[in-house]
C-alpha cells in the first residue's frame, strides 16, 4: 500500500504546504489530515471527482491538520452531496474538541464519526485501521496510524517526539511495509519532532530502506534525510 501526498512540509514550510497523505481503495479516498492548504490540493489535483466516499483520519487538531477540514466539510455537503466520514478509535481524546470545532465553523451536518473498527475487512489496500496514541506537545491529544496490509504493517506516525509504539512493533517482529515518519533536522523543535540523527540511530540498518520521511521543516531536512539513507515523501504536483 502506498500513501501519496498533497504536501509533505511542516506547520510553517509554506513551499512544500501541509502533510496530507491519501490513498484511493474501492471508489472511496482516505485523507489523513486535512491541513489549511489540502483542499486547495485537492481541487487542484481533481481528486474528488467520481470519488463515493470521503473517509477523513486525523492525527490532532493543529491547525496544519485541520485547517480547510470546515471547507471540505461545506463542500461534500453542498456540492457532492454528501457527509465525510471521520474515522476514529474508541475513546479518542481529542473528540470533543473536534466536535466544538466543527460546530464553530458552522459544519455540524458535514461529517458523522465512524469507528475504525467499521472498515475492518472491506478493502483490498487494507484489512484494518488502528490509531495509536503518540506524544507531540503537551495538553495536545495527538495519535499515529497503523494500517494492517497483506504486505505488513504501513506505519504512519503523525507528529510525535516519541517511536515507542514501532519499537514494539520491531520487537516483536512483525511484518511492516513502510514507515512513515515526521522528522525535523532543528535541535530547537526536536523536544516535539522526531530528530533524524535520533531515528537513524534507532531504525536498524536493514529497515531504513522501509522509511518514508515528511513533514520536513526545510530543504536542508530533505537532503539530511536522503544522506542519512531515507526515502523521502514528495508532493503530488512533484512526482
């Protein structure tokens, strides 16, 4: 299973626009994030068009992860026709403040929650979905996402600061695919990122070739993390 993206750089990159990977499996597409640039993205990439339905997954509410949701809300509802589907897990942390959110902007009737475990054995990209709880800031409910494929496990950790939940996964040996990661190379955000030298120091050799970085803060985070022998993610309009 391959993610694509509609942008791969940090909160305040603006040349690379806000991380959103997606995938396209049975008619339906699957967002993760909907930062303040991916409905333009969307658009521009004319991914709505024919699409059943839109499943939305969200990592946490910064702004760089919701911020056009309120208008791909709107425009499912007005012009398609039809509600987004935001999945979560049972007792995700941050579903009250998602759902003041989307009544402050005036979308209550544009999306319905649905459980991940409702797409359990559905799709062929995929045979389930599951959130996991991940460290990004404090006082910010923030998660990473597995998808379970017959390839392995694609990782996809969100922001975080932490790897502790694909250190389990490697310990106990499970079959992964790809691994999605957010990194930074400045020491200054790396209390809230991962720090490359810190994840090439924790990836085994053999894995690195299964690692995907995104969510740079710069290009000189891309270069790093091509030297330090990562795939990196690009946007779709660079592919």
């Amino acid at each position: 299973m391959d993610l694509k993206f509609l942008g791969c750089g940090g909160a305040f990159n603006y040349k690379l626009d806000n991380t959103s990977a997606y995938f396209i499996d049975n008619d339906e597409l699957f967002l993760i994030d909907c930062g303040a640039t991916v409905f333009k993205n969307l658009m521009v990439n004319d991914l709505l068009k024919n699409i059943k339905e839109i499943n939305v997954l969200i990592t946490h509410l910064h702004s760089d992860h919701i911020g056009s949701l309120g208008i791909l809300l709107d425009y499912a509802e007005h012009i398609l026709n039809k509600k987004v589907k935001v999945i979560i897990t049972k007792g995700i942390k941050y579903l009250d403040s998602l759902k003041q959110f989307i009544e402050c902007i005036g979308c209550p009737l544009g999306c319905e929650f649905v459980l991940e475990e409702d797409y359990d054995d559905k799709y062929s990209c995929f045979s389930k979905i599951r959130y996991f709880e991940t460290k990004h800031i404090s006082k910010l409910d923030c998660y990473g996402i597995l998808f379970y494929t017959s390839n392995g496990i694609v990782y996809y950790s969100g922001d975080t600061s932490e790897l502790t939940k694909l250190e389990e996964l490697l310990e106990q040996k499970l079959p992964i695919d790809k691994i999605y990661l957010d990194v930074t190379n400045d020491l200054i955000i790396s209390h809230v990122h991962l720090y490359l030298d810190d994840v090439a120091k924790k990836i085994p050799s053999s894995m690195k070739n299964k690692v995907y970085c995104m969510h740079f803060n710069d290009e000189s985070c891309i270069v790093d993390a091509k030297t330090l022998g990562f795939n990196v993610v690009t946007k779709k309009d660079e592919e």
